[in-house]
C-alpha cells in the first residue's frame, strides 16, 4: 500500500532521482539544492508517495498566499495507473482547500502531451491565454 507524507532533507536525492528518470520534458532538470531550499521553507511543500521504504511518486504543492500551484509531478513507472498520482493531486487538493485558494494551477510542460490527459482526467482545464491547467476550487 503506498503512503504519502511530506517529503524530508533524507528523501530528497530519491526525489531528484525520480523526477530526472521518471519525470515528462521540463525546461529545468530538478536538483538536490533547489529541492533542499524548498524542504527547509516549506516542509509541507513536498509530498512524496512512499511503498516498501522507497519513494514512488512525488509532488510539489507550493501556496504563495494568493494562488496554489503544483509542479514536478512524478511516478516511478512500475507504479503508473495505480492511482499515486491521483493521490498526490488530492492531498494537495486538500491542503489548498485548508489555506483558503480558490484555484490550484498545474504547471504543465506544453510538450509533455501524455500527461495532459491525466490533468484533463484530474479535473483540470487548460486555459489558453497562460498556458497553466487549472481548477477551479469554488
């Protein structure tokens, strides 16, 4: 059964390495330095799916304080269509309902065509005039 919870200091190079081998095209390769500032400022800003001890799926779920946005969804392949990643949409669905947003934007690579399914499946609509997927939480 696979576990979520926030991501630590202790799970980040598992977390690089997901992203850099599982993750769709980005214009950014993630890094242990970036994901380490991200741990430290926001320790619930990283959501990891966990099985048998071993990081399967993770999510960034980042609040600024007027929009919600998720970025750096990963699964490990062996576990795609096993609905991690509609587990890690959903706790971070949930935590941006809990701060108050009213919308949560997917940051979505425009290339990455296979997932755009997904995030249409998940309830997310692209809007054209800024190229983000969002959905609308009231």
């Amino acid at each position: 059964m696979v576990a979520l919870r926030y991501a630590t200091l202790d799970d980040l190079p598992a977390v690089v390495e997901l992203w850099n081998a599982e993750a769709g095209p980005t214009r950014h390769a993630g890094q242990l330095p970036e994901a380490t500032v991200l741990v430290e400022r926001d320790p619930h800003g990283l959501v990891i799916a966990e099985l048998d001890g071993r990081v399967v799926g993770a999510l960034i779920a980042g609040w600024d304080g007027w929009r919600f946005h998720i970025y750096r969804l990963a699964v490990a392949s062996a576990h795609r269509r096993a609905g991690v990643a509609s587990a890690l949409i959903a706790s971070a669905v949930e935590r941006a309902r809990a701060l108050g947003a009213v919308r949560v934007d997917a940051m979505v690579n425009a290339e990455n065509v296979d997932a755009q399914g997904f995030w249409r499946s998940a309830g997310f609509d692209r809007d054209s005039a800024d190229q983000r997927w969002s959905l609308p939480l009231r």
